[in-house]
C-alpha cells in the first residue's frame, strides 16, 4: 500500500512537473499581468477615496504644518459648490447639510458652547455676525430638509440657504 502511495506521488510529480515546465512562461506572464490589475486597483481605490487626504491632514495636524481645519473645510465648501451644480435635490439637501455642519464645526472651534446647533447659534451676537438671523433660517431649513425626506427643495431655494452660509463664512474669514 505504500509503495503504490510512493509511485502515485512520483508520477503526480512528474506530471505538473512537465506542465510547469512547458507552461511556466505562460504562466509568469498571466500572473504578470494579474498582479500589475491588482496593484492598479488598489492605487485606483486609494487615490478614489478620501484615506490618502485624512492622512495626510492626520500628518499634517501631527507635526503642526499648515492650517489643516481650514483646508478641510475649503474642501468641503468646494464639495458644496458641486453639489449644488448637480440637477438631483438629493445632493442639493446634503449641500445644506454639509455648509451647515461646517459652520457648527466653526463655531465649536471657536470656543462656543452649547449641546446642539441652534444652542451655538444663540451665542452668537448680531454684531460677530449680521446674517446670523439669515442663518437661523437656512438651519431651520436644514433642519426639516433632514428630517422629512420627503420635503422637496428647488435648486434656487438651495441655492439661496447656500447663499447665506457663504457670507457667513466670508464674514468669519473662511472664505475670500
């Protein structure tokens, strides 16, 4: 029985050997060409997503180089402005979204307290900001965009809550 195991190992061997041996260029090539695949997604997916930014803030805020807060934010102003050039009211509602979650995000970072939005927005005084009055409706806005989904928005009333949020920031020097 164990001999018979031996001979089937040996003429096993042999096989895949000889088909190794007559393939084995076929075989780097095709393994060649699924690797530099493989490592082109990974480079696609990497570059796609936002993982290499995050880092590179996350490195940047480390080491104390730049003004990382704001860059963040001018990105996600420019993310606004996109959106808001599309023609769906789902990427117009989030653009409310995000301007106004970038505005609390700057209220916080200046030292305002307060468990929610509108808890920050009252401590603000008309003479930090002129619009601030503009901007408790736009959050008003916000407020029932996300919480009926069904609510429909047009692209100018989007447009015009966006507006406000614009000179708000250029009020508080996040945008020129």
């Amino acid at each position: 029985m164990t001999n018979k195991v031996i001979q089937f190992s040996i003429q096993a061997s042999g096989i895949i050997g000889n088909f190794l041996d007559e393939n084995l260029l076929w075989l780097r090539i095709v393994s060649f060409i699924i690797s530099g695949l493989l490592l082109w997604g990974i480079i696609y997916c990497i570059l796609g997503s936002s993982y290499l930014k995050t880092k590179t803030d996350q490195w940047m805020d480390f080491l104390g180089v730049g003004d990382v807060g704001r860059r963040r934010q001018l990105r996600g102003w420019r993310q606004i402005k996109k959106r808001l050039k599309t023609d769906e009211m789902t990427n117009w509602k989030l653009a409310i979204a995000e301007a106004d979650k970038i505005l609390d995000e700057i209220f916080k970072m200046s030292g305002l307290r307060g468990e929610t939005t509108e808890d920050r927005f009252k401590q603000v005084a008309p003479t930090q900001l002129s619009n601030i009055e503009e901007i408790m409706q736009a959050h008003k806005l916000r407020d029932r965009v996300m919480r009926e989904p069904d609510f429909v928005i047009s692209q100018e009333e989007a447009g015009a809550a966006i507006a406000i949020y614009q000179k708000a920031f250029k009020k508080l020097g996040l945008l020129d």
